[in-house]
C-alpha cells in the first residue's frame, strides 16, 4: 500500500472515523483505524461492533492495499504534521508517514483480522434532508431510557406509514414523539428501533455533511449515508411498548404559559428541591401556576409564581423538576402549551404551533406528592 | 434420699410410639416436612395427579390425595409401623435406590406427631379401607368406599409435641415453605399433575405436562420464559438417559436474592449442593453478583451406584461419587446456554479466548445481548483497576466523551445539571466507588452502601410518618409473582404502597407496577420488588422491628448497584444526600460505606517520611 494525500484531507478523513474508534476494547483490532487504498481512492474504517463507518476521498494511489493502525496515535501525528502533501506506504505490519522532512512509523495488525463489514444495498435508498432529520433526533433522543433491563426504551423508535415519519422515544416517564409529513422511507412500516449512539455520532458529522442524506434500513442495520461518509447501526431487537395507547386523547384542562417564564420559574424553585426526587410541586389556578419545593435535608423550600391563561378546575400535581426543564427547552415556540386531566395520569406538553408537515409533542408522568 | 431402689426395673425397652416420636424430630421437623413425605411417597405409588388442601399453613391440616396404586387393607396398617417398607427388599438396594422413599420411616413418624387418617384401594378391589391413627396408636380399620388410590389426612400437627410447635414460624411463612417445596417438586415430576389449595382457595393447579418447557411456562407465565435458556440438548428432553445433565438456567436479570428457586434435580429428585451451585456460579463467569441466584431446573441422570442418598434424614443433600467431573461439566453447559442466550459471548469468557480469530469478526452476525458496551466497560476497568475516563483524559487528545459534552448532545446527561460546576470534585473507581479527594486524605464512598444507607432512612420516614413520592409510569409492568410471593404482596401491599410503590392485583398471581418510589433507581423495579417480597417472605433481618426489616430490604433492593455507572451528577447526589443522613458510616446491614486514604499512607507507600504540613 502506498498513496500520497494532503495533511489536510488525511487529518479531516481520520477524525471522522476516530469517533467511532471504542477508548477501550477487549478486541485489541478495534482500538484500530483500517487504511485501503483503492484504485483511485483511501477509504477508512472503524468500528465498535455496534456502530461501523468508512469514509473515503480521493489520493493518488502508487500500489493498492489495506492495514490498520493503532486509531488514536495515528490521528494524533497526523494532526500535528505541517501542511503539505503526506505519502502513507504500508510495510510489512507497519506504516511508514513521510511528510516533507520527517518520517514516522507505526506498527499495524493485519486488515484481515478487522471485522469485516456488511455489503450495502442501496437501491432502496431515501434521502431525506438533513436538518429535518437532526431536528426530530434532537427533539426526542433525550427521552431515550438508560435501563438495560428493557433494551427496547434503549432506542429511538423510527417508523413510517404512507409519507409519515415517526420516531419516539420514552424513559417511562416522560415520552417524545416528532412526526413529519411527506417521507418515503421503505421497509420500515412496522418500526424499527435505531440505538442512540449512532445517532448522535450523525449530529456531530452532519455538521459539514450535505444538504441531503441517504437512508437504508436493511438485515438488522440503519445505514446514514453522508456522501463520503457511511455510518452503519445495528437495529435493538423489538417489541417497542404501545406508546399510542399513552398518549391521552382529550383533557379537561389546559395551561397556557410563557416557556421561559416557566423555564426560569422551575428552575428557581427546584433549587430547594430534594436532591435525589427533583420534586417539584405545580399548582395550577385561575390565573397564575405557583411552583413549591422542600428540602428537608438542608431546611429549605421555595414557593414563586408566573401568570398563565388556564382553563379548567384548580389542580396541585407534582412532577420531577428536571423532566419538566428538559422537555420545555424542546419547546420551540415562545408559548407553551401544557393539558391533563387529573393529577395522576400523563401531562402533555406542547407548543403552541407547529410549522408545516411537522408535528410533535411530549408526555410527562407525575411524581405523585409525599403525604 | 430421693433415688426410689424399689422393685420396678429402671431400665426398658423404649415402647414403639416414644422411638418414633424421637425420629419424626429428625424427619418431621415443620409442616413443609410432611407435605414432603407425603408428596414422595405419592410419586413412589406412580400418581399421575397430586392434590394437597392445607389449612393453617398446613399446621391445622394436611390432605394429599393421590391417584397412585394404592394400598390393600393389611397393608395399610403395615405403612405406619416402623421400617415398613415396600421399597427395599434386601439391604444390597440401599445402593440402588431409584424410590423416593426406602426407609420406611416417614409414615409412622407422622403418626407420631399428629392425627392421621389415611383411605386408600388398590384397582383390583371394589372398595378401599379406611384407618385412623392417633398419637402414634392406630385406632380402628374398616371398609370404606373411595376412588383408586390414597389420601392421607394429617390434621393438628405437632399437638403433642408444644415445644416443637414453638419453633414454626407463622402460618404464612410456613405455607411459604411449602409452596416453594411443593413447586420443586412439580418442576423435577413435571409429567405429574399438582394441585394445592390453603384455607379453601386454589393456589395453584399445574396440569400434568409432556414437556418441562410447559411447567416452567405454567409456573413462571410466559412473560419471562424468553429468559430461560436450555442447556444443550434439553429440548428433545431425554431426561431418563444416564450421564443426561438437562435443564433450564435463566438470564441473569431473573437472578433472585433467595436460592429457593436455583433447583437441581438428581434422579427426579430435589437436592441441594454447594459443588453444584458453585459451578453454576462459574458458569455466568461475572454476569451474576456473588449475592444473587439465577431460578434454574437443572436435571442430572446418575446411575443410583454413583450416588449416595442416605446423608441427610430429610435427603435434601446427596453426596456424589464423580463430584470432580461433574463440576467442568456443568460449568460448560451453563456457559453454553449463556452464550446461545446472548448473555455470554466468546469475548467474555476467558482473557486468552479473547483473542480475535484470523478470519475476522463478522459485524453483520455480531447480534449480541444488549448489555455489550456495558460489560465490557465493567470488564476492563476491573482488570486494569484503572481510573474511569472521567480522570483519564489527556491533554492532548481529547477524549470522546468529552468532546461530546462540548457539543452539547450527550443524550445521557439528559437531565440538566443541578449547578453548573465547571471543575469535577469526584470520579468513579471501578464503576463501584465514588473517590473524592480531599485536602488530606482520599475518601472511597461504596456506592451500593451509601445508596442504601440513603433509602433506608427515607423509608424509615415515608413508613413512619406516611407515605412516600412516587414516581408514575407511562407503561406500567405486570409481574407474575408465585403464588407464596402473591399472598406476601397481598399482606404488604399497604407498607409497599407507604414506600412508594403504587401496586394492583392484576388477575390470577399477577400484579400491575404503575409507579415507583421516587428516590429508587429506576432499572428493572420489578426485580426489586420481587426481593423484597423474597425478603418478606423471610421475616426479615431485625426480628424485632419490621419497619426496619422493610425499609433495609427495600433499600438493599431498589439501591444502585456497585459495577454500575453513575453520571456525574448521581455521583454528587449520592454524596450530598449521604452527608445529610444521620449516620453515613455504615448501610444498615452494618457494613462499612466510606473508606479513607490519607495523604501519610500515601507518602509511605513512596518511602516519603515527611512531617505533616498543614
Ligand atoms: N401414597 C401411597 N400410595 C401407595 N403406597 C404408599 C403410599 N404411601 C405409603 N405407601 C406405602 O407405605 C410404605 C411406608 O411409607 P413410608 O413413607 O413410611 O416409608 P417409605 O416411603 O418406604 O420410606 P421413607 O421413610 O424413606 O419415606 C411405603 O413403602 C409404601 O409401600
Ligand atoms: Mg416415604
């Protein structure tokens, strides 16, 4: 193997796939990056058993071949040579990096001993584009559950009938469903649910990726293509909870509020909350919400108060602070929208308009009060 | 002088009933202990269907009835005379013994310490007998009609005996035992029908099954059967083939905190043993905490002359001729069912099977369970016993995780900060402890510990003084609880629901989760309130207090568990609230929370004798 390419393109190539690279591994070969070198193009790949990428970009190939190097020393020296051109020659298990006036050598493992990846197919090919993708995996991959006990609430859970795209994902108690309109994406009626990981490593990419993405949902994987860039995830094993059946349908009662007046509020007041519930305690009335909170540990507790335009009887509902917080910075408009109907079952929130094809919304379950 | 030297002699043959009423202490030590011999010898007789009615907890009535061969009118009066027996005929059997029973011991025993009515008939006579034995003495036989086969009727155990009554536990924990002895039973005999009803309810009735697959299905419900795994072989099931070792283990998220449910079966037969219970531990390698206990129905077929039976009086244990092949051989077929499981991958194993194979590891087969990014973490930071990341981080390559926070898309910190600290006081050890260091020593704060030292005084309050938070659920969980776990939620259910726990019967044994207490950790509540029901079961720790039973065994259960990684933000929490208890150096089992390193020990270990500065 031997090619020659510009610092600058090998050092963006080589960050891109370093983030898949695992900082630790009991597979010694995947702490490594693979080098090939083909016809008229380098690729590069990296893997963590779970998520795959490779990228690729144009060089100019002397002998075709393939080894891997350790990723993180690899990346580190290429980043800090000087500009210039950079020739790469693979020499027995070692690689060898000629820069204009240096020489540095590494020693690889073998390519054969990479897991190999899966072949592509990509006729079924959607491309989608890219910022209505991150928005709706920005707008529900904090509601992902962390409990490994149920692998299924581990994911998002994507799913597409007739041009709708749906992804929702839920902890058990708070829960976020985006939806848009005018998609095609094949093969996944039924639904499929795409592990997080991958999904935030495309946020981070997409930063520089293209105006449109290809999506592929084939054997158990969701391929993202960037271009020059494909990232492959394994799928999370079914069956996703009825999350419909959740969502209530009608409410006797409705707040409407200023989100960062509210945003502001519950911050203030659960800083006197318990430090391990995050209890916040809302009462809604006529004319204002009151928000109070308790720490006995250290004797204290809060109460403070905004206006809002409510519409039903006077309710007193409890509800970790933190979920609240995080779920109204997803908010998108200016006011908020938040209904339900006793003090014991699911709250939704909500803005109060969405923009066109788009829609979505979150659920809160209630931290029932302390007697 | 008080020594009468009159002419009655001193010395005499002890009489038939007292030599009995000495041995049933050794065989008939609890109600549990009759339902035993009984069902034994019920499956001696060749039953094809089992019913038990108990009242009391079994302590006011036993009544098993079975549709076994039977017994002839002389014959029945034999059974209750000592060392009767139909099972050994010579004594070379003693070392071929494939019969439950071959003592001839059990029958008059009972006799001994209870009433005993026992009706049985033989399918060649028309009608059956009837005998009625009392304090050991039988009282009258005669003719009675009944339908083939035996019901022995044993009512106010132990009436003779107040001593021995003293040491039962109540009703409820008796009745525990039973149903636990009882199941074991219908998982080893599982091509036998059981029934068993208490004080006139029907706690459970197992249909007579061709398949083990189907008991453990009509014991355990469907819910969880995905999570038990068959060792190799197990499902064309020659269970009577020697040398078979055949079964079911489980995934490890089943794993209890009793072993009532970790069975082994020799012959059919329940036992207990450490060396198998050691190499089934060896088997889930590190996937099974040291405190655990996977259910199992593991079946070994061992030729009668490779075991010996007669140990113990109640032959629970069983001593093995081959007990150093027999330990590698379960301990393979375990990690066997682990790993077709997914629980269990090559990688996992053993440090030198670690090696990867030449020909690669193909990403698209690589489906394994989904704990895999979790396991392997806990796996290295325990062999290298090297810091977490969160202190790894080197100047000059920035690691993952922290240009994800700089991004602002780490999903999992998905709950906002309390305060914006920017500088880390704390990090994490072994993903077990929380190490803070201080101005002049280091402190090491066991997370499990501390945890539990925090919940179980926030129990103690929400039991005291009313009720705790509790956090609902958008998909509230139903568990299958066994009918003993079942009628100990049915008694707690207002103590779990001060806990926090908000629980409702949801049809048959099931109960529906839709709410848990808010300071828990929310993985798998269902486990945890599965032991802690366990625990109750028991009668738990501190036999004088119950709260405090229940609020140690519930913060035992619903704490962190060490091998866990914690956010930051957990991290700072479980100090802060720890440091507000009322004693944070000790978990209420008394163990110890926070260890200390000071800077001196430090220096001495670097030959550094330098004076204190302060
Ligand atoms: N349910 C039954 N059906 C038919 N025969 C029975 C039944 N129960 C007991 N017997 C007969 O009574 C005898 C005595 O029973 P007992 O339980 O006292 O002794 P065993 O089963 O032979 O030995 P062990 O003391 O080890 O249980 C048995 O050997 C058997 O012949
Ligand atoms: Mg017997």
């Amino acid at each position: 193997m031997k090619f020659t390419i510009s610092k600058d393109k090998l050092n963006s190539l080589v960050q891109k796939v370093l983030n898949i690279v695992p900082v630790r591994s009991t597979l010694p070969v995947l702490s490594n990056i693979l080098l090939e070198a083909d016809k008229d193009k380098v690729k590069m790949r990296a893997t963590d058993l779970d998520v795959a990428i490779t990228s690729e970009l144009e060089a100019d190939i002397k002998n075709k071949g393939s080894l891997t190097v350790p990723g993180r020393m690899f990346a580190d020296l290429i980043r800090e040579l000087p500009e210039g051109d950079v020739v790469i020659t693979g020499v027995d298990k070692r690689i060898e990096v000629k820069s204009e006036r240096g020489l540095y050598k590494i020693a690889g493992i073998s390519a054969d001993e990479f897991p190999r990846f899966p072949k592509i197919d990509f006729t079924d090919e959607v491309k989608i584009d890219t910022d209505v993708i991150k928005g709706m995996i920005s707008k529900s991959i904090f509601a992902v559950s962390r409990d490994e006990t149920r692998p299924a609430l581990n994911g998002i859970l994507w799913k597409c009938e007739e041009g709708l795209l749906t992804m929702v994902a839920t902890n058990g108690h708070i829960l976020a469903k985006v939806e848009q309109s005018g998609l095609d994406v094949k093969g996944i009626e039924k639904g499929v649910i795409v592990p997080p990981k991958a999904l935030e490593y495309f946020s981070k990419l997409s930063v520089d990726a293209p105006d449109e993405i290809g999506l592929v949902f084939a054997a158990d994987n969701l391929v993202l293509n960037l271009d020059n860039t494909i990232l492959t995830t394994r799928l999370i094993d079914g069956p996703y909870p009825n999350f419909e059946q959740v969502i209530p349908k009608e409410h006797s009662k409705r707040a409407v509020f200023d989100k960062d007046e509210f945003l502001a509020l519950v911050r203030r007041v659960s800083i006197l909350s318990n430090n391990i519930t995050h209890q916040i305690k809302l009462v809604f009335g006529a004319e204002s919400i009151e928000a109070m909170a308790t720490n006995y540990d250290i004797g204290g507790e809060g109460r403070d108060e905004i206006a809002m335009d409510y519409q039903g009887e006077e309710l007193e509902i409890g509800y970790n602070a933190n979920y609240l917080l995080e779920i109204m910075k997803h908010v998108e408009t200016d006011q908020a929208v938040m209904e339900f109907t006793t003090g014991t079952a699911a709250a939704v929130i909500d803005s109060i308009s969405h923009p066109e094809n788009q829609d979505y919304c979150f659920l809160i379950m209630p931290l029932r009060l302390a007697e | 002088m008080h020594f009468s030297t009159g002419d009655k002699p001193k010395i005499k043959v002890l009489d038939e009933t007292l030599i009995n009423k000495i041995a049933a202490g050794e065989v008939i030590e609890r109600p549990a202990s009759v339902v035993k011999e009984l069902v034994e010898n019920a499956l001696d007789a060749g039953a094809e269907n089992i019913s038990i009615e108990l009242e009391e907890g079994g302590l006011r009535l036993i009544a098993i009835h079975d549709d076994g061969v039977g017994m002839l009118g002389e014959d029945l009066e034999l059974a209750f005379t000592r060392h009767a027996t139909s099972k050994l005929a010579k004594a070379d059997d003693l070392f071929n013994i494939l019969s439950f029973g071959f003592r001839g011991e059990a029958l008059p025993s009972i006799a001994s310490v209870a009433h005993v009515k026992a009706i049985s008939r033989v399918k060649e006579r028309d009608s059956g007998s009837e005998i009625e034995i009392d304090g050991g003495r039988v009282k009258g036989l005669k003719a009675t009609g009944c339908p083939v086969g035996t019901s022995i009727i044993v009512s106010n155990l132990f009436y003779n005996t107040p001593a021995r009554r003293k040491f039962l536990k109540s009703p409820r924990s008796e009745l525990s035992r039973i149903t636990d002895l009882v199941t074991s039973y219908a998982v080893g005999n599982f091509d036998v029908g059981f029934k068993i009803s208490h004080n006139g309810r029907e706690l459970y009735n197992f249909p007579p099954a061709a398949k083990l697959y189907e008991r453990i299905i009509a014991i355990y419900g469907t819910d969880d059967i995905e999570k038990f795994l068959p060792l190799p072989g197990t499902d064309e099931g020659m269970f009577n083939q020697p040398g078979s070792i055949l079964g079911y283990i489980t995934h490890p998220v089943m794993a209890k905190s009793r072993s009532n449910e970790t069975r082994f079966f020799v012959n059919f037969r329940p036992i207990m043993s450490r060396t198998l219970l050691a190499a089934l531990r060896a088997g889930y390698h590190d996937k099974l905490a040291p405190n655990l206990y996977p259910p199992t129905a593991i079946f070994f077929n061992i030729l009668p002359r490779d075991i010996d039976v007669n140990v113990h009086p109640a032959k629970t244990e069983i001593r093995f001729k081959n007990e150093s092949e027999l330990f590698p051989k379960l301990k393979r077929l375990v990690e066997h069912a682990l790993k077709s499981g997914g629980v269990l991958t090559e990688l996992s194993l053993n440090t030198d099977e670690a090696k990867p194979s030449g020909n690669g590891t193909q990403f698209i087969h690589a489906k394994r369970g989904n704990d895999f990014s979790k396991r392997t973490d806990m796996q290295e930071s325990l062999y290298k016993g090297g810091f977490k990341e969160y202190g790894e981080s080197s100047e000059t390559a920035p690691s993952r995780e922290s240009d994800i926070e700089k991004d602002g898309v780490d999903i999992h910190s998905g709950i906002e900060k309390p305060h914006e600290s920017t500088e880390q006081r704390m990090w994490q050890f072994m993903d077990s402890f929380i190490v803070v260091p201080l101005k002049n020593s280091m402190l090491f704060i066991d997370q499990h510990n501390a945890h539990e030292r925090i919940l179980f005084e926030a129990a103690m309050e929400n039991l005291d003084s009313g009720k705790g938070a509790t956090q609902q659920m958008l998909f509230p969980i139903s568990i299958d609880l066994t009918p003993g776990e079942f009628a100990i939620w049915n008694e707690y259910s207002e103590v779990l629901n001060r806990l926090g726990f908000e629980t409702s019967e949801f049809g048959g044994h099931s109960i529906l989760i839709s709410g848990i207490p808010a300071e828990m950790d929310d993985k798998a509540p269902e486990s945890a309130l599965r032991r802690i029901l366990d625990d109750f079961q028991e009668g738990g720790e501190f036999k004088d207090d119950p709260f405090k039973s229940i609020a140690a065994s519930f913060a035992c259960h619903a704490a962190i568990k060490a091998g866990q990684k914690l956010q930051y933000e957990e991290m700072e929490q479980i100090f802060n609230k720890l440091f507000a208890c009322q004693e944070f150096n000790l978990c209420p089992h008394g163990r110890p929370i926070i260890a200390r390193l000071t800077s001196q020990e430090v220096e001495k270990k670097f030959n550094r004798h330098v004076p204190i500065r302060d």
